[in-house]
C-alpha cells in the first residue's frame, strides 16, 4: 500500500486530501461537476455476481459536505456493470486511512475490466441544515395523487391524465 497522499485544489482553491492506497493509481478526474474514479485492481465478474471493485483511495471531504457516487455514463455499455445499491453516499467522517472507497458492482454478463478503468464518478454537495420534525395531525395541503401520479406520457396533460397514471 502506497503511503503516497496528494491534495486535490477544486476551482475555488480549497483542498481536498487524496490519500492513494494503491500503488500507480491516479489522482481522481474531475470533469465539469463529478469527479471520475478508477478501479484500483482488476475485476473478474460472471453474469449475476456482485463484487465491491476497489478504487484505490481514501479521502477527506471538506467540513460541511459528502459526496455521492454513480456510475459513469459508460459503465453499463462498456464493462456490463450496473451500481449494484443504485447510488453511493460517503458521509465527511469516512475519511480514515483504511476507509477506502469502492463502487459496488452488479454484472449483467460476463466481465473483465481492467485495473485503471474508469468506472464511476462522484459529485462532492453541502449538506443540509439541520432539521427537526414535528408531529401533526395534518400538513394542510391538497393531495396531488399519491405516488407515481403524475403520468407517464410527456406532453400536456389533459384533466384527468393524473388518475390514469
């Protein structure tokens, strides 16, 4: 394990610790808003196997944000691998040595990917502010139709597009 840690400048000019667990990874992309990452060692998958890919770094997010993780655009066609838990969150306290990022992997065919690849991004947000929750017996609003009530078809809706769903 490379004892290599590296800072990482955002466009603002603050820094990120980067520590690279494995030896000859880069540092993470960053491409517009999302950061890509690079699998750390190589994966074998069959169809139907789940394998959490090592992505060979540990960081340090700023005080007051976490990030999350998805697939790059490209993963599915390219290695046949979906986010097997749909999307990732690192909370600001995962950031020891040993909390090394992975990308949880679901494969739909049989599957090499290569170490270096890069098959996943994520996007560093700030958090919310702190909320209470207060019991009521009522919120007071208008019911707009429960869950998935909004159509399925694009266009203008016609009066009663919301009930057929």
């Amino acid at each position: 394990m490379s004892e290599l840690s590296a800072r990482a400048k955002d466009e603002q000019g603050s820094a990120m610790k980067v520590r690279i667990n494995t030896h000859g990874n880069p540092l993470p992309e960053r491409h517009g808003e999302w950061v890509d990452l690079s699998t750390a060692e190589e994966a074998h998958m069959r169809k139907g196997e789940v394998c959490m890919i090592d992505l060979g770094v540990s960081m340090q997010l700023p005080d007051g944000y976490y990030a999350i993780m998805a697939p790059r655009s490209s993963t599915c066609k390219r290695w046949g691998l979906l986010q097997a838990n749909s999307i990732g969150i690192f909370e600001s306290d995962f950031c020891g040595d040993g909390d090394i990022w992975k990308f949880p992997a679901y494969a739909i065919r049989d599957t090499d990917v290569p170490k270096g690849a890069r098959i996943c991004q994520f996007q560093v947000l700030k958090k919310a502010p702190g909320i209470t929750f207060q019991p009521v017996d009522s919120l007071g609003n208008t019911n707009r139709g429960g869950w998935g009530s909004t159509g399925s078809m694009a266009g203008p809706p016609d009066s009663d597009s919301w009930k057929r769903g």
